[in-house]
C-alpha cells in the first residue's frame, strides 16, 4: 500500500483471521474503504477495487468469520447495510437494513458460527440487528432496548449454550440471554456512562466476568455477569477507554490491555497494577481501534488504528 494509505482518515475497527499467526490475515475498516492484509499487517490493499465505486465506501465495522480458514466470510458495515463476502473480500453481497440507512458501529459473530449462522450489528440511533442466516437477511431485534445508540457489543464464548450478549449504549449496558431476541437492562451505574468498549472472559460461562470501558471514567469489571460493578486502576486507566483486550487464557493468564487515547496500558495480575504495553513506546496520535491477535505475551504482535489514519503493528 501507498503512503497515501497512512495519511487517509480515521481506522474504525480492525479484524484479524482465527489463524493469523499462519495466515497473517487482517481487515481494516475506514471512512476510505476496507482495506485487507496478508502480512500481518505490514503492507494493505482495497478489498473493494472489485465494486468499481465512483467514491469511497465508508465502512465503519468489520467482522470476521470464527471458520475463516475454510469459509472464508468477512462482514463490513457501511451506509445503510452490511457487505458479505465468502471469498475472503474479492466479490461482495450487499444486504439493506432498512431505510433511512442506519449507521452501523459493531459487528458480531456467534462463536459457532459455522452451525448457527448468526451475526448481529449495532447501530448508532436504530439498536440492533440479527442476521441466523449467515448475513443474508437481516432483522431489527429491540425489544426492551431502551437505548438505542449501540456503541459497544460482545458476544459471549459459549454462546451456542447460553446464548448471552451484552452492549452498551450511551446511557448504560444491556444484555440479552436469548440470541439478542430481547433485551434487560444491566445494573451498570449509569452515571459512568457511556460505554465505549465490552469484553467477555474467555471463561464467561464459569466466571461470569466482563469488562466495560467507559468514556471519561475509565475501567470496570463485574464478575457477576453484570449485577455488581467495580472500578478497576482508578489512579492509572482514565478518561476514555477505546478498547479492551483479554488473554486467551485469561484467568489462567490474568492480563488485561487497555487503549486509551494515546496510551495502552497491560495489567499481568487481574488489574491491580499496570504499565506501558512497551517500554519506550511513543504514541503522538489519537488510537481508535486494536486488535491483539495473537494473545497478550509480551512479544506478541499488536495492531492498532489511528483516528488520523494508518494503522501500526507493535
């Protein structure tokens, strides 16, 4: 990819392959287009030269499919609707939500998804939608969502069994334990709303633990699927929190990342203490989005996107 590329616009989301430590395989969301990488991250080219578009597609989210390695899908979110591809990005299916076209700000993927088919998107003023046949037809699920600015959403690991989703929303955080069919609202304090950023224990179905980064706040865990909350590195983890990542192993491996606008910050003992993800590590602009495909060990990659473009591996 060009220069041009790291001087273009805000970086919405990123998405890597289940097998990007083989494959190296990532997706890049932006106001510019989608943007695919088969290097880790090092080098980008449009996924979208194949649609011949008189002007940039804005696309807001990305998702990628748990079975990328043999089904190939990835999902974008742009104006009014969600593209489907199955060939890893070089065709596109388009599917329209409804008119006026929402604005989607999230994309999930049921982790059994090659049974389920199931997908759902957050919008930013129109709630959720759910797709169960593999982003073909797409249905507005709010019933009992009382807010419906969706900035945040997570899926649960064991979701073929328990079905559990969670979002949050600009006045607070909701769940749903039946596929995103209906919704209660959580017992988030809403006063720290809103909430810019969910994450799931990789053991949710025994822990009952998540994360909620909230915007001017900082960080919050409850480890009892969401009735008690507690404010996790008060002193250290403020203001907004774009972003939160777990181990893969998490709590075996207790650490926990954050991104901050211009910091990210681990915690190797569950958040009792934290430092700089990398000694000497600069960060000049505002982060947007990351992804840590390859757990948080010290050594492993981390791609981060820029709210004035480009994304970085760390």
């Amino acid at each position: 990819m060009t220069e041009d590329y790291q001087s273009q616009d805000i970086v919405y989301s990123l998405a890597t392959s289940p097998n990007f430590a083989r494959d190296g395989v990532c997706f890049a969301a932006r106001r510019s287009g989608l943007f695919r990488s088969d290097d880790g991250g090092i080098t980008w080219r449009s996924t979208y030269d194949v649609l011949n578009l008189d002007a940039p597609l804005a696309t807001t989210a990305v998702a990628v499919s748990p079975a990328f390695d043999s089904d190939h899908s990835v999902f974008a979110g742009v104006p009014g609707g969600i593209l489907r591809s199955v060939n890893g990005g070089q065709s596109w299916l388009f599917a329209v939500l409804s008119s006026p076209p929402p604005l989607i700000s999230t994309l999930v993927i049921s982790p059994d998804f090659s049974e389920d088919g199931t997908l759902l998107a957050g919008t930013m003023e129109d709630g959720i939608y759910c797709s169960v046949d593999r982003g073909n037809g797409w249905s507005a699920w709010n019933f009992g969502l009382l807010d419906l600015s969706v900035l945040s959403m997570a899926i649960s690991p064991d979701f073929a069994n328990d079905e559990t989703v969670f979002v949050g929303t600009e006045y607070g955080v909701f769940c749903s334990t039946n596929g995103g069919r209906s919704w209660r609202e959580v017992a988030f304090p809403t006063e720290f709303a809103p909430v810019l950023s969910l994450t799931l224990s990789p053991g949710y179905a025994y822990d009952g633990t998540l994360w909620a980064g909230t915007e001017s706040y900082g960080l919050f865990c409850s480890d009892d699927r969401g009735q008690t909350w507690r404010r996790i590195g008060e002193d250290v983890v403020s203001g907004a929190v774009n972003a939160i990542a777990l181990s893969p192993q998490f709590p075996a491996k207790p650490h926990i990342l954050v991104m901050l606008n211009q910091a990210l910050l681990v915690s190797r003992d569950v958040g009792q203490s934290w430092s700089n993800w990398k000694e000497g590590l600069t960060i000049e602009q505002g982060m947007a989005c990351l992804a840590a495909p390859q757990g948080l060990d010290p050594d492993a990659p981390l791609l981060v996107g820029f709210v004035e473009g480009g994304v970085r591996r760390i």
